[in-house]
RNA sequence: GGAGAGGUGGCUGAGUGGCUGAAAGCGCGGGAUUGCUAAUCCUGUGUAGUCUAAUUACGGGCUACCGGGGGUUCGAAUCCCCCCCUCUCCGCCA
C-alpha cells in the first residue's frame, strides 16, 4: 500500500500514477473523503477517551479516601455510551478506510514508459538469434507426445483442464532444469535456497497484494481459508512479514514451488499444452533490499534470470513494461519472453519487478537504517524462471528432423550424461 | 484429535482491577571517571495513529497496543467468553 502521508500531500502525483495505469481513480477519490472524516472521528473520540481516562483517575483517588464517587461515575456511565457509539463509527470508516487504502495500486516509477496496454511495452534488449531449420519445426506438443514426455489428456482426466502431466523424460527435464536454476542462483548469484509452504493464509496473501484483488484468481480450500500459492513470491516474501530484519541488507531468497492459478485462459491454439496452466513449477528470486538500491537491484535481478537463458543458449528479448502493463503492486517491471518457433511467438518466462515499499508496508517488514530508526524496506522479485515455458522453449528450439530434442551443453550434467530426447 | 501448562517491551522476567506503558536484570545509545585490558557511576532507550507546530527538522499533547477478537466496569495486562499459537503427555500417521 501506499504512504498515507503521500497520498495527502502528493495526491496529484498519485493521480497522475493511476491514470497513466489505466485504473480507476475514484478509488483514491473515496480514500481521501475516507480519510478526512477518519480523522474528525477519531480527533472527536480520543478527546472524550482522555476525558474519561482522567476521570476515572479521579474515582480511583476520591475511593481511596472514602469518598463518595457515585455521581461522576454516572455521569462516566453516560460518557461511555457516546464513546461506544463514537467508537462503532470510528470502527466503520476505519475499515473502509484500509480496504480502500488496500485497494490503491503502487505508483509506477516515473522513468517507464506511459502507455495504456501492451503496446506500450518497450522492447530493452534482444539476445540471440532464432534458430533456424530446413525443415517445418512442430510445437511442443506434437513433439513431447510423440516422445512420451506428457500426457495432456490424462492430466485432465485426473484433475481437470490446464493440469499437465509431465511424464519420463519430460518429467526428467524439468526436475533438472529446477535443480540447475535453483543451483546457479545459490552458487553464482549468491541467493539463499529456501522451500516454503505451498499454501498461505489470507494475511500472507494480503501482505503481497494477491488480496483482496485476486480473490477470484487463487484456489482457495474450504475448511480452512488457506489459498494455493500463486507464486512463491508470497511464501517468501512473507518470511518477514511483521519483522524487523536483522540482517545485512540485501537479503536475496530462491526457493522453488509449484504455483496455482485459477484465472482461466482461453483454450485454442495459442494456450495449448503447457503455454497457459493452472499449475506450474517456477523458481522465483525474492530480495529485501534498502531503499536507496532498489532500482540498481532490480537490473541485478534481471541479471540473474538472463543468466538462466545464457547459460542455457536461449534467443530472448527483454521487454521494459509501460504504465498500463505492470502489476497492481510494481513500481516497474521487466518482462522477459523466450522464442518459440514451433508457437513462432514470444513466450514470457520471467517478470523481474521493484515494488518499492508497497509490499514492505502491507506486510510491515523493515530494517533498521544508519541512525538505528525502523524504515520500510523495499521487496523486488523475479522468477528464474517458469518452468513450463522453458520447456517449451528448449524442446521447440532442439528439436530435430526426426523428432527428437537435442538439449542445451548446460543441462546435459543434471541429466544423467543424456543430450538427447529420442 | 484428546488432556494439561503457558503466551508481558530487543531478551530474561515481575505484575490478579486504579498510584503500571508496564518493576528488576541483561542488552543497546549518550555522558563521566579510571594512565593499559577491564571495571564503576550517571542518564537515555517500544510501536502505531492522531492533534499541534511549522520552510524542513526537532519537539510537545492525546489515543491505542501486555498473542488476536469480543464482553463486564467509572476504570482491564489483571475478571468473563471465543479463537490462534507454543510446550509436555496421549492418540493417529508419511
């Protein structure tokens, strides 16, 4: 969320930021009534809380020296019960007042591109270049079926539509590819290898910003109001959730976590297979970092997931993300997008983005700065990368004539020696 | 899942209705003293909201917070109810 304090004295700059977004601004509108009848509220009730406090000091002295109180306590009797009908109120708007504040998006930064879509996005950097081939390449589908390296259908027939089923060599690859990201992240880039829970409460959920916009888009079990994580980005960014980090800043976690997403996509050729899911394994980077570093962070970041695609010999392009394209809590976003010439499209593996201190307020996580005082920290992160689409990445662009799928040098260890998928 | 014990400030730990936003100790900050290392003494040391102030800054007032939520009372860390969590024992279990 939002600085109050910024809202109030900058709120034609907040403004500002939410139309650039392309969002609603009556949202801020209803925030700031909110925010001005908050506060006669609660100037009114504390001024009549103090009021009873000291009194009710005074009962406590007078009773001491057997005096007789029963008056003013009447008269206190009857204060209460404008305190408690002051405090119901104060209550209400109190409540609306945080669910609008909830409701605010961050503000992007002032560096990225204005634009209302997509469109908008400009493109950073292209690395590589498409492979080639003399013949007519397949998609990954074709392809990973014919190889036994899934089984679509039966991943429905269990579940339902949108759940793969990865199955002998596919499932190999991809439990490889985790073991080599995971791996790079700890050994090159420093990051600490973490395994959270795969299921969250709904103030975890809150902290990250998934509620209460996204209700909708999460699984959620009945029992016990848990939500199926989304993303590991809220498990671990949650790790210090309500805490006042005690460690030398940056603090970078990796952890690796199947993700759950409801939001449907629509069926057809361009979601086939494994391109749009409802469950999917990523391995996402979560840093808490200070203030002043965040945005030099952020292009670390993104660093550390194009090493992922380096390393593996992968044509992609970096996208830097418009004002109507980030997401509700990024100050600014890097996509990235992998080619796939059996889709013939760009495939996003990777979002890398600097939520400043939106999520660091949420989730009230700070540190403490040079002078010893509490200051909000800001939370990036980045995926590195998902899974999925890296797969489909690496069996469209190493398929050959025949079928079969020669794979990068750089997994070939994690897979036993094996180069290629026959 | 069942039974018992317990959750107080950075930590240890006192506190069963008012003089307790919270003793004491430890830790940490500032100062003094001692010719080394060390020790001693003094002093300060929670968070959030809000009002005030105003160029910022610093400050001051008030309210709330002793796991969370509700209740009783003029007044609650303290009494009552519900929930959560931790520990011990039992049950179940990969």
């Amino acid at each position: 969320m939002l600085d109050i304090k910024r809202i109030r004295d900058n709120e034609a700059e907040v403004r500002e930021g939410l139309i650039n977004r392309n969002a609603d601004t009556k949202v801020l509108d209803d925030f700031i009534e909110a925010d001005k009848k908050r506060r006669v509220l609660l100037t009114e009730v504390e001024q009549l809380k103090s009021q009873r406090n000291t009194v009710s000091k005074q009962i406590g002295l007078k009773k001491r020296n057997g005096e007789d109180t029963t008056e003013i306590q009447n008269q206190m009797k009857d204060l209460g019960v404008e305190i408690a009908k002051l405090d119901q109120d104060a209550k209400e708007i109190e409540e609306s007042f945080q669910n609008l504040l909830l409701k605010i998006p961050n503000v992007p930064c002032k560096t990225i591109p204005v634009g209302k879509d997509e469109s908008a996005n400009r493109v950073a950097k292209t690395v590589g270049e498409a492979e080639t081939f003399d013949f007519e390449p397949k998609d990954h589908v074709t392809l990973g079926e014919n190889l036994g390296m899934f089984d679509f259908e039966r991943g429905t027939k269990i579940t339902g539509s949108g759940f793969p089923l990865l199955l002998g060599m596919g499932s190999r690859l991809q439990r490889a590819l985790i073991q080599f990201m995971l791996d790079m992240h700890v050994d090159k880039h420093g990051y600490t290898e973490m395994l959270p829970p795969f299921v969250c409460n709904a103030a975890s959920m809150t902290g990250t910003g998934q509620l209460p916009k996204m209700e909708d888009d999460m699984y959620k079990t009945t029992e016990d109001g848990l939500y199926l994580i989304p993303t590991a980005e809220v498990p671990v960014t949650n790790f210090y959730r309500q805490d006042i980090i005690d460690k030398e800043l940056p603090v970078c976690l990796t952890a690796y976590t199947p993700c759950f997403r409801r939001e449907a996509g629509a069926a057809g050729k361009v979601n086939r297979g494994l391109i749009r899911v409802h469950q999917f394994d990523k391995v996402e980077m979560v840093k808490f970092v200070k203030p002043e570093t965040s945005y030099d962070e952020l292009e670390s970041l993104l660093d550390n997931a194009e090493d992922v695609l380096k390393a593996l010999g992968l044509h992609y392009r970096i996208l830097e993300l418009c004002t109507g394209d980030i997401s509700f809590a990024a100050a600014k976003c890097y996509d990235i997008e992998l080619w796939a010439p059996g889709q013939d499209a760009w495939l996003e593996v990777s979002s890398c983005s600097n939520f400043e201190d939106f999520q660091a307020r949420r989730a009230s996580i700070k540190y403490k700065d040079e002078a010893g005082k509490n200051q909000f920290v800001h939370t990036l992160n980045g995926s590195g990368v998902a899974l999925p689409r890296l797969m489909v990445a690496i069996i469209e662009n190493g398929q050959q004539e025949d079928g079969s799928i020669v794979l990068p040098d750089a997994i070939v260890p994690y897979m036993g020696g094996i180069k290629t998928i026959k």
